[in-house]
C-alpha cells in the first residue's frame, strides 16, 4: 500500500513525499522580477517538509503575466533571483519546480486589490492575444495570434525552460489549464480558428503539443517535466475528461512525467459542484487510463483524505494551496496525526517534545 509520506522518483529526481505545494499567484513581483515576499512565502514551506513546492505561474514573456504583478521568467535576471530559495529548499532535502505560463487573453490585470480590473496602457497593460478573437467575460477582446507568433511563443517556453534548469529547478511545469492560452486552443469554446490550429481536436492541441516536444528536445533528460490540464470545462460542448485522456496520452508520447489534474478557468459559464475532492476522478481517470502519474488538486483539506486518494491509487501526489497558506508546515502536522515519523528541520525537532 502506498502512504502520503512514502518517496517518489519521477527520472532520477526522489521526491521525500507526496504533499506538495500547489504553485499559487501572489501578485508581488515588479516587471517579473520577484520580491521580499516571494523569500518569505517560498522559504516558509520549504521548513514544513513537503515533497515539493511549485513555484507560482510564471510568465515566458511579459505579455504572459496574468497580472502587473506575476512573477516571470523571460530574462536572466529574473531567473537568477530565484536561486537563493532554490538553494534554501535543498538544504532541506524539498525539490521545487516552477510553473511556465502565458495567460493569453486572461492577462494584462491589475492586481486583485486594486479597484479596478484590467490594466490600461498607462497603467503598464497590454493587448492580450488568444486563439481567436474571442473575449473571457467582460475582459477585452484579445488578438488571434498569427502563426509565426505561436511558434515564437513555442521558443519563449524552450528559452524559459532553460532558463529554470540552470538556476537549478527540479521540476517544470507547463500551465495548460485555468483557462489560460494553451487551454484556450485546446477547446472549442475559445478556438474558432480554421489553420492548423483549430477545428480539429488534434488541431487544438497542436500547440500545446508543439511546445512541450520542444522542451523536452531541449532540456536534460533527468529534468522533470509536469504539464497541469483543466480536465474539464464544465460547460456542454466544451472540453471534456475524454477529451483529457486522450491529451495525456499524447503527452506521454512526448515524456512528460506526471499530468497535474486540474479543471475549469475557461467560461464564465462554468457549473461546477464544488466540494471536498471534487476535481480527484479526473487525476483517477487519466492515471487509469493513459497509465502516467498524476497529482489531485482542489479542495483536499485533511491528512486523512490526502492518505485516502495516494493509498486507494486515485492519484500519486497531491498539490495542496489553501491548506499551505492556513499552515505552511502542514506536513509535519500531517505526519504526525498519521502517526508516521518524518525527519523535522534541526531548528524545529525540539517542537516536537514541548
């Protein structure tokens, strides 16, 4: 049987455990670049023994950021300022990986606290490009990108991957879901295009297939590479879980190492029923299915119902966001309501026996 806390090894990378951190926008960075609080809010994590902290949505070009304040990761410089929590997360045996992304035509926001939601050319906005002219609600109609600009963009991620492997992240992973510009080709409520890009359901995925074949030639073998997936629209007639599986199993023609199973983010008409677990049958699915790895994420809240998905199979890691920010060292507390012994950080074993 498979327990939340037993290793991982995805290529040659062991992860310590299962409980993973979900990489999650907090809107603090400046021109891409990451800040003080980015530190803070990393190098929590890493003291509370997780598996593995994914690092934020990271734009591979400016105009890939969703907001004036996400982090990117187009430059060197941008990259390099990473290293310092990089190097702090192994020297407490954590693996950290980092989310590549373009948000298409759900970029160029201003932050969720400012008053007003899009961001004006004055203000450092943008024009936002999709599949098709076809806008996300009540945000602005973005431009369809020509051809040669998808495979510009393909570059872009091979450059941002590169970039992330040299400062030393252990992980990548592509951000094809939440209704962002990869999960706006692959379905049909966002791509109306009649190229080589759209109609089709292997035309729709064409991108998104294109890219990660290209990072995968490019960076080293033992590199992991995750692609997260919206498993559903939850919409009639919009993408679907068969449609997922049959994704994922392209994806892991190409070698990708783990599908991260997510859902939703593309329509405003979205129904979901939301409650504990709701998004793990599409994990279950494409791990039964297409036979790759694959991580839960949405609502999983306690160590019980995390023990619950890893030793029933239902998937072979799980991503936790809202915990993590309750309880940056949920693991350890984790573990311990388990009753499985893990190896605290030196600086808080004595928090064990007050």
């Amino acid at each position: 049987m498979t327990n939340l806390f037993d290793p991982i090894t995805l290529r040659k990378t062991t992860f310590q455990n299962r409980v993973w951190v979900s990489p999650m926008c907090q809107y603090k960075a400046n021109d891409g670049l990451i800040s003080e609080w980015h530190f803070a809010h990393l190098n929590a994590f890493a003291t509370g023994a997780p598996g593995l902290i994914m690092v934020e949505a990271s734009g591979v070009v400016p105009e890939g950021r969703i907001s004036l304040g996400c982090t990117g990761i187009w430059n060197d410089e941008q990259a390099k300022a990473f290293k310092p929590i990089i190097n702090f997360a192994h020297s407490q045996n954590v693996k950290i990986g980092i989310q590549l992304a373009h948000a298409g035509r759900k970029a160029s926001t201003m932050r969720p606290w400012d008053d007003h939601q899009m961001a004006a050319a004055n203000e450092g906005g943008w024009e936002t490009v999709s599949a098709s002219p076809l806008a996300y609600s009540k945000m602005p109609v973005p431009r369809a990108l020509k051809i040669p600009e998808i495979h510009a963009l393909t570059n872009s991620f091979v450059d941002a991957a590169l970039r992330s492997v040299a400062v030393g992240f252990d992980v990548l992973e592509i951000h094809a879901a939440h209704g962002y510009l990869f999960h706006q080709f692959y379905s049909p409520l966002s791509n109306e295009r009649s190229d080589e890009y759209g109609g089709s359901f292997e035309n729709r995925i064409r991108f998104l297939l294109e890219t990660t074949n290209a990072i995968r030639a490019a960076i080293p073998t033992d590199t992991v590479l995750f692609v997260r997936i919206s498993a559903s629209d939850w919409v009639e007639g919009g993408w679907n879980i068969i449609d997922a599986v049959e994704l994922s199993k392209a994806l892991k023609e190409l070698g990708v190492d783990l599908i991260d199973a997510s859902s939703a983010g593309n329509s405003p008409d979205q129904k979901i029923k939301v409650e504990p677990g709701f998004q793990v049958p599409f994990a279950t699915a494409i791990r039964t299915e297409v036979g790759i790895p694959t991580s839960a994420v949405g609502l999983i809240t306690t160590p019980e119902q995390a023990q619950h998905i890893v030793e029933s199979n239902e998937a072979d890691a799980i991503f936790l966001a809202r915990e993590m920010i309750r309880n940056p060292r949920w693991a350890l507390s984790a573990a311990e309501k388990l009753g499985v012994k893990i190896k605290w950080p030196a600086s808080l074993e004595r928090g064990q026996t007050l």
